[in-house]
C-alpha cells in the first residue's frame, strides 16, 4: 500500500480527473480554500490592522515553509509575484557596464527568464545561450566552458522544462565560483519533487514558484538570496518595502533594509501567499525525500509502458538526471493532448517536445496505466 495515496483526500480534483499536469500547476489542497477564506475574513474583521498583525511579514514568514523544502535559512528567502520579478530584482543588483559583463545562460531554460536577460543587453550585458545538442539535455562540460572571467552570473535551470533533465548544478557553481562569477539557479521545476539544499551547494541566488509541484497555486514566486552577499547588493528593482525604515515615508535615494527585506520592492500578494502556505505546508509535512522515492519509481513506470506501447520518449532515461516529468513523443500530440483533457486526463503539450505527463505523490499507478493507454488509443486512431 502506498502511504502518500492517503493524502488524495486533501486534494478535490483528484476525485472525477486523472491529474497527470502537477509540473503546469499542482492540484489545489483542500486547505487553500479555507486560507483564502482566512484572508477575507481577516480583512474584514481587522481592516488597517492585519498589516501590523502578519501580512507586512508574509514575504518572510510564508518564505519560511519554502526555505525548509529547498534548504535555506530562516528568513533567507522572500516571496514576490513571480520568477520574472525575482529575476529582475537579481539582475539589477549587477553592474552590466564593465569589462566583467557575460551573462551565461543555457538553452533549456524557461523563456521567461530569457526574456529578462536580453532586455539587459540595453544596459551592457553580454547574454551567451550555451544550445542543448538535442534539445532535451545538456551536457554539464558545455556549460563549464562557456563560464570564464569575463562572466558575471550563469543562469541555469535545475531541471528542464520541456524534458526533466537534472543538471548538475554543484559542477556549475564551483566553476563559476572558482572564476569569480555568481550562480542564479532557477529551482522551479525541481523544489517539491528533486531534493535540493541552496545552502550545501553554495549558490548565490535561487528562484521558484508556488504553481507547479508544490501545490500552491499562481501568484506567489519566491527568491533565496546567499546571506553573505545581503550587504553588497543593492537592487535596482525596489520599492518601499525594502527601505530600512518605510513607514518613516522619506523620499530621495533608498536606504536599504539590512535583511532579506532589501530584495522585496512594492505591496506584497497577500491573498495569493495565504493560498501558497497550504502547499508548501504539505509537501513539508510528507517530505521531498519520500515524494522523489515514489516520483522515480512511477516515472520509470511510466518510461515501461511507454516502451511497451511503442511510444517513443524525450526524457532522460537515466533516474539520477531525471526529474518529475515524462514527455511523450507521439505525433499530433497537440491535438491527442486535447482529446485527453476532454477525457479528463489532465497533461499538456510542449512545442518540439511531446506530451508532458507528470505524476505526483498523490497519483495512483492505475492512473499512470490509464494515460499511456489512453494516449496509444487516440495516437493509434490517428495512423
């Protein structure tokens, strides 16, 4: 018997779909609900009041239950919108105008972020795209020659979207380290489902979101900042939250907060970050260790049945570089993808890659059986 099955319960969608897409977005917990609840009733009880009873600290407070999931201190991670504004908050604090002005960055990458790195190209920078030979993985050695002394910061994902390759983010950040660059490392696709600890591998800065694997629904995006670099850096993107003394309303130059407070700008989500806690919360609660024991066991699974349904597959085979995600590669997968949400399988569809079909800890292997099945079906009918 599989002990997460119990946790299904927490989760009303899994009652009437087949929700193989928790890499896109996480089921809802029952308990977001009530959250969101919480926050209304909260701002209509206390008003004015509930800034000075909780929701001024949230960015730290709610940072918290993630600093535990990917191994940050307390209050060494804060929360924004989403990764574009961590990005961008990162990005301001560097000098792009010097001799030392490359920003490395690998074709596997989220296009978000893409799109934040070459808007600093107005601003200096020197944005250098290490391709992916297939399109799926990229081979760490390639990434460590493009990061020399000219480099300021190495973007990389921890795991890929479109193939759930697992780069080996230890190698890139003693090479960075070692030629006097920084490491952002982008942890969306891994932090819930891949164990990782931003502390041991020493990278400087982090940033994910509540969306995907842990179940936290849109709107809250988080930010891990290394502590040593807290008083060196000083963001351009700012706002009055991280002033040292914001209620004091002085206008003129910033005077930075000395914490994690620094790295926020504007008004923080409150009602999206009283919905994340419930996530993050429970993926706590159960612990990435045992959701990635079942993660590698189901997607293998996965791997078999796709091989026993002929069905090729754009994800690494090998378990230690693999994360959450299965891409099938079965053609007219766009069209096959949307007879399957009209099914009620829940997957989704990458260009130049496949269907994504990810399980998580609350799915069943029945479940994993029907989607291939369902997929061999539809793609069969098509021939």
């Amino acid at each position: 018997m599989d002990p997460l099955l119990a946790w299904r319960k927490e989760f009303p969608i899994l009652g009437h779909t087949t929700y193989m897409i928790s890499h896109s977005l996480g089921a809802m917990p029952e308990r977001a609900a009530a959250r969101v609840r919480e926050f209304t009733d909260t701002w209509a009880a206390r008003g004015i009041r509930a800034w000075e009873e909780g929701w001024w600290e949230m960015p730290v407070t709610v940072g918290n239950l993630i600093g535990r999931i990917i191994g940050a201190g307390e209050g060494e991670v804060v929360m924004h919108q989403n990764v574009s504004i961590c990005q961008t908050v990162v990005t301001s604090c560097l000098d792009w105008s010097g001799r030392r002005n490359k920003l490395v960055t690998e074709g596997l990458n989220f296009p978000s972020n893409d799109y934040v790195y070459h808007g600093l190209s107005r601003i200096g920078a020197r944005v250098v795209t290490v391709p992916s030979p297939d399109g799926f993985t990229l081979p760490v050695e390639l990434l460590l020659d493009a990061i020399d002394e000219e480099t300021l910061l190495v973007s990389v994902s921890h795991v890929a979207f479109r193939s759930s390759y697992i780069q080996d983010l230890a190698a890139i950040v003693q090479r960075a380290h070692a030629v006097g660059a920084m490491v952002i490392a982008d942890l969306y696709q891994s932090a819930g489902t891949v164990p990782v600890n931003v502390r041991e591998l020493h990278v400087d800065f982090a940033t994910g979101g509540s969306v995907k694997w842990l179940c936290g629904g849109p709107g809250a995006g988080y930010l891990y900042v290394r502590r040593d670099l807290w008083d060196k850096l000083e963001p351009a993107a700012t706002g009055w939250m991280a002033h040292e003394q914001p209620f004091a309303f002085k206008g003129g130059p910033i005077r930075y907060a000395g914490d994690a407070f620094r790295f926020l700008n504007g008004t923080p989500n409150v009602p999206a970050l009283y919905s994340a806690r419930s996530g993050y919360e429970i993926i706590n609660e159960i612990g990435v260790p045992a959701i990635r024991e079942k993660s590698m066991r189901q997607t293998a699974r996965l791997l078999a049945l796709a091989d026993d349904a002929g069905i090729p597959v754009n994800t690494c085979r090998d378990p230690e570089r693999r994360g959450g995600v299965v891409t099938l590669n079965v053609p007219d997968a766009k069209e096959i993808t949307r007879e399957l949400i009209r099914r009620e399988v829940l997957v989704d569809y990458r260009p130049n890659a496949g269907i994504r079909v990810a399980p998580h800890f609350y799915t069943t292997d029945e479940e994993l059986d029907r989607t291939v099945q369902e997929i061999r079906e539809l793609s069969l009918a098509r021939r």
